[in-house]
C-alpha cells in the first residue's frame, strides 16, 4: 500500500476577493469560482486538503463579515 500526501495550497482570487484551495503550487492559475486566470500574489496557506478546505471557509467567513461590517457603516454614514 503506498500512501500519498497530497498538499493543497490557499491562494486569494483577486475578482471576486475569496480565498480559494489549489492542488499545485504554480506561478500561473485559475480561479475555481470565476475562472479568471491569475498570477501568484502570495500563499495564505498549505496542508491537506480537509486542513485546506476548513482554513478558505473561516477566510472567506472572516472577510465576509469585514465587508459586511463596511456596508453597515457606510450605510450608517449616509443616514
């Protein structure tokens, strides 16, 4: 029985602002949600892809309610 490792790496998708998991570490990929191709900014994380999967899902929570957050101040300010 031979076991694999797969490492899976946690990039940023620049179109839509979410975090996304990607199976190799390239200069060069697309985004799994808008298919927009992008460059490699930086690496916000690697493991296994469950590790993976759980990390992206609090990113995007976390960012989700940053600009929620925002929107709730703007609207704030303009009443």
């Amino acid at each position: 029985c031979v076991c694999v490792c797969v490492c899976v790496y946690i990039y940023t998708c620049a179109r839509p602002l979410c975090f996304v998991c990607q199976v190799k570490k390239v200069n060069k990929w697309s985004c799994k949600l808008c298919g927009e191709k992008q460059s490699l900014l930086k690496e916000f994380g690697r493991g296994s892809g469950a590790d993976c999967r759980r990390q992206v899902q609090k990113l995007n929570a976390l960012r989700g309610a940053v600009m929620e957050n925002r929107q709730d101040r703007v609207a704030g300010a303009n009443t």
